[in-house]
C-alpha cells in the first residue's frame, strides 16, 4: 500500500507536506505509512484516496488497476468516506477485519 501511496503522489507532484496536510496528518505519519512501517486508520485511508482520487481496492491491493474516480468526479469515494466516518470505533475495527478476510480470499 505504501509503495502505491508514494508512486501516485510523486506522480500528482505532491509533497510529503502537502498530502499530510491535505489528509490532516503528521509528515512523519505520512512517510512511516508509505515506508510500510505503519498502517493508517480507515478515515485516514479514505482520506488519501480522497486526496489522491483514487479508489481503495488499487491501494490495498484488492485491484491492479487505480481506479481513479474521473467519471463521476469522486463522488463514490466521498459517499464511502462519509460512511467511515460515521462509523465508531468498534464497526471501523470489523470492517478493517472484513477486508483482510476479503483481501486473502481474493487472492
């Protein structure tokens, strides 16, 4: 995921800064998650795909295609932001599951 990240930052032409800033994270945070070091929470995720215009599936590996949101302008990966962002901590934490599981039996 990280390596997705940062090609398609340095491809936008985004700093570091920029994007953290755009997402509201730290730069540090930023390159520890491009670095692999470390995982993001469901809304900061959502919040680089949003930033980044393009879907979840192409940055958790689930699509080997970008996906980016050009059709209908990002609106489908606002409306699934807006859903995380409503959810608590629990039903983020069970969603997070549920993807994994997908993830490996996608595979």
């Amino acid at each position: 995921m990280g390596e997705r990240i940062k090609h398609i930052r340095a491809e936008q032409k985004l700093t570091l800064e920029k994007l953290s800033e755009r997402v509201g994270i730290s730069r540090n945070f930023l390159w520890e998650i491009e670095d692999g070091r470390k995982a993001p929470a469901l809304s900061t995720l959502c919040g680089i795909c949003r930033e980044l215009n393009v879907s979840a599936d192409y940055l958790l590996g689930f699509s080997p295609v970008c996906g980016r949101a050009e059709s209908d302008g990002g609106q489908t990966m606002r409306k699934i932001c807006e859903i995380i962002d409503t959810l608590d901590e629990n039903e983020k934490t069970m969603l997070h599951e549920l993807l994994i599981t997908y993830k490996s039996i996608v595979k």
